[in-house]
C-alpha cells in the first residue's frame, strides 16, 4: 500500500523535525526552539509522530499475521527489525567510541552495548544506545502479544475480541496503577494498536459497528496520553522551549486517525511506484540513524553556517545515510536471512491422448 509508505515516511520526517528544531539543546549548544521560533510550534508536534507509526504498525501487522503461523512471524519480525537496528547500534558505538562527541552520549559499557543489540535492554533497566529506541520496546512488546493471537490463530471474530479484552485491560491498568501491569498492557501506546487493528479489519472486511467503536475508544484514549505525554516534555524543558499547546496536540492526534481511517477506507489511495517504495524503505532507517547524524555534523556545521542550512543539510544527509544503509546494508541482509522458498520441479508435459469417435 503505497500511501502506507508514504505516511510512514512523513511520521519519520516529523520526528525528525521534532528533534532537530525542538528537542536536540545539547547537539546545538543553544536551544533550538530559539534558533527556530516560527517552525518550534509545528515541530514540537513532530514528537506524536511515533504515534502515528503505531497506528500504521498495528494496521500492516495485523495484515502480515493474517494466514501465518508463529514461525513465519517470528521470522519476518526479526529480519525487518534487526538488521538496521544493529547497524545503528554499531554507529551510535563507533561515534562515541571513536569520536570525541559528548552529545547524547549513553556512555555505555560494551557489555551495555552488547545488551542493546537484543532490543530488551529496558527489560534489564539498562540505558537506551538511542533516545529513539524507547518505540521499538513499545513496538516488541505488541508483537509478543500479536504472538498469543497468532498462536489462537487469527480469524475476524477473534481479532475482535483480542482487541476488546486489550482495551478493556487498558482502561483496568488506568484505574489499577499497577508498574507491572502497565508494562505488559502498555496504556500509553495501546489505543493506537488497537485502532491501526480494528482499522484493518475495516479495510479488509467492510464497515462494521464494533471495530468502529474501538477506533473511536482509541482515538479518546489517545487524546489522553498524548496530552500527557507532551505536558511531561513540558514539564522538563519547559514552555518556552517546547511550545506545544493542548489544541495543536489535539488536532495532531485528529488528523493522524483522520488520515489512517481515510486509507482504511479506500479514500486515500496512492498508485505504487519505486520512489514511494524507496521512502517507505528509508523510513526505518532514517528514525534510527537521525540522531546519530545530528551529533556528528551539527556541532561541526554550527558557527559557519546559519542555523537553517545547518538543519537542512543534517537532514539531507541523514535521508540520504539512510537510504544508503537501507539499499546496500539493510535489503541484502534482508535477502539472505529470509527463507528460500523450495525449488519446484516443473510438472511432466501433458500426454495428448488421440480420441475415439464414438457412434
């Protein structure tokens, strides 16, 4: 679905956006939101882009799942997520390894490091390589539960009540306040999985009252978190210098269910073409490379050039890295990790047998 790629690709661009013109103070030496006052109110937006990578994941997961068993799951899980994830990894290393860069630094021992490339550091309370990888945790644990439904196996009826036993489970770990709970039933990220699912089932088997009422019990709950989510960005960095108001976050998180529902819908529709299918490639890698990119060349650039051509320039070089790495790196690592589908023997030619009139 190539507006799927699409969409994916402009999340990546708004949490770029995000970083490089809001959030990354210790990169810039300055605060970014100073450096760009008229772009800071629509960027610091660009944070709820993981927001919409959620919707989208639970919307092509469910899609993947779909007449699969656990094997085959498993395994096209690890070989979409691991390959860049581990070239990342090697990059943050080497970067602050091999470099005198102190921006972001993790300072991490290469144990830690090496407990970073499971992808379950935060399972052992150990520090984040990137600050981007907190969504792949989020992102790993959904599939760990997408495991239990594939395991059932994946019917419409059983998605349903997956979903409804999730959400139910989300507003229960609300009221419970439970560290434990919270952590398996995720009701920060859930709401958006669950409604990237229920839309799925609309876009796949037609309009259906109950998988509209979880996309619109998402759609409240997520106004919620995400409202809390950027009163905490707030709360540390303060107003000034992440200027996001309540309304904006709202109309963020409107337009981002608006936009899925539209593709759910067949009313968004895009015609497939390379160039979409190269952004949608480049999507992954340029949300884990971003970062690294940034602290490499913006303390380089600062001070020689203005602050926009510095932020343009970081961020076509962190594009084009990251289609680099998902051409020559990510692709072929891809290809020889995925199974080989058994040779077929061409079937015999056909006996053409003559006819026997009959009287």
């Amino acid at each position: 679905m190539a507006e799927l790629d699409l969409l994916r690709f402009l999340a990546a661009l708004a949490v770029v956006s995000f970083h490089y013109l809001v959030a990354y103070a210790s990169v810039w030496g300055d605060r970014p939101a100073e450096l760009f006052p008229a772009l800071a109110p629509i960027a610091g937006l660009g944070i709820l882009g993981v927001e919409l990578f959620f919707i989208i994941s639970g919307f092509v997961i469910l899609m993947s799942v779909w007449g699969r068993g656990l094997g085959a799951f498993a395994r096209s899980r690890l070989v979409r997520l691991y390959p860049a994830y581990w070239l990342s990894l090697a990059a943050i290393a080497a970067l602050y390894g091999l470099t005198g860069a102190k921006p972001l630094d993790p300072k991490l021992s290469p144990g830690e490091y090496l407990l970073n490339a499971t992808m379950f550091q935060r399972l052992f309370k150990i520090t984040d390589a990137s600050g981007v990888y907190w969504s792949l945790w989020a992102e790993l644990r959904f599939y760990l539960l997408m495991a239990i439904l594939v395991i059932i196996g994946v019917t419409y009826r059983r998605v349903l009540v997956f979903a409804g036993v999730w959400l139910a489970a989300v507003i229960g770990a609300g009221l419970l306040g439970n560290a434990t709970v919270d952590e398996i039933v995720m009701p920060d990220y859930a709401p958006y999985f669950i409604a990237g699912m229920s839309l799925y089932l609309i876009h796949k088997h037609g309009n259906a009252w109950l998988p509209w009422l979880y996309v619109a019990a998402g759609y409240g709950l997520s106004i919620g978190s995400a409202l809390d989510r950027v009163h905490r960005r707030i709360d540390l960095a303060g107003f000034k210098n992440m200027p996001v108001t309540d309304t904006g976050v709202i109309i963020a998180i409107t337009l981002i269910y608006v936009v899925t529902a539209l593709v759910a819908l067949g009313l968004l529709r895009l015609k497939p073409s390379k160039a979409l299918t190269a952004l949608g490639g480049t999507t992954y890698p340029l949300y884990l490379f971003h970062s690294t990119v940034a602290v490499a060349l913006i303390p380089l650039l600062t001070g020689d050039l203005p602050p926009w051509a510095v932020v343009t320039i970081t961020a076509l070089t962190a594009i084009l890295v990251s289609y680099i790495v998902y051409s020559f790196a990510e692709r072929p690592i891809q290809r020889l990790l995925k199974p080989r589908r058994p040779t077929q023997t061409p079937p015999a030619p056909a006996v053409q047998v003559e006819k026997t009139s009959v009287p």
